[in-house]
C-alpha cells in the first residue's frame, strides 16, 4: 500500500497502538502529540490522510484538523474518537469537512475504515491512488 499517514495525538499510549495497527498492513505512518511538528511534517511531505484525535495538550483535534488542513489543502482527515456527543457525525462527514471514527474499535475496523477513507478521498486529491 505505502500510503503515507499523519497521525496526531496526545496520547502516546494511543498513538503508538494506532500507528502499529496500520503499520502492520502496510501503511507509512508518522507520529507525533505536537502540532507544530505535525506542521513541519506537512511542509516536508505529502501525506495520503491526516488522522486527529480529538484532545491534545494546546488545542482541540478539530481546530488542529482545521489549522492543519489549511497547511495542506484538500488532505483527508479522519477524526477518531470516542467522544462524539460535541460534533454531528453526519453533518460533519456530509459537509466534506471531515470522516470521522467513533471508538471503541478493533483493529481490524480502524484498518477498514482507514482503507475506505482513503478510496474515497482518492478522487478528491490530486495525487495518484496507490490502493
């Protein structure tokens, strides 16, 4: 696959969990809790999906997807939570803001989701699909 992820988090427990569960069928996948770093990454390369989670230490995961989306326009970006109560899923997906991800989840449904995220956004993004 070598699609490359961004994946934000505070949590590195979580993080770390995430990134090996794609890891593990074959996703390229970088890690940080810090969106400045985060930042960084997204000037230095072009990433295939942004995953968020929704509390980091500075601001909110959606204002992070927000800042961080303008950084690199049209990147899709995947909101995983277990705390949906503040956002409408619906609304949210439909308005092509973002796809999100309620926990809890196995492994294997974080992989399908990530799979079916990125074949939708292919059509999207102006890079070449690679699923």
């Amino acid at each position: 696959m070598n699609d490359l992820i961004l994946l934000l988090g505070s949590d590195p427990g979580i993080r770390n969990a995430i990134a090996r569960t794609l890891e593990a069928k074959d996703y390229c996948v970088l890690a940080t809790g810090d969106i400045g770093a985060a930042v960084d990454l997204l000037r230095k390369q072009q990433f295939n999906l942004l995953i968020v989670r929704p509390y980091l230490e500075s601001i909110s995961g959606h204002d992070a997807a927000i800042y961080l989306r303008r950084q690199s326009p049209g990147i899709p970006v995947l909101i995983v939570s277990g705390f949906f109560q503040d956002v409408d899923m619906e609304a949210t997906e439909a308005a092509k803001e973002f796809y999100t991800f309620p926990k809890p989840f196995t492994a294997a449904e974080l992989v399908s989701r990530v799979r079916e995220v990125l074949i939708k956004s292919s059509a999207h993004i102006s890079m070449p699909a690679t699923l």
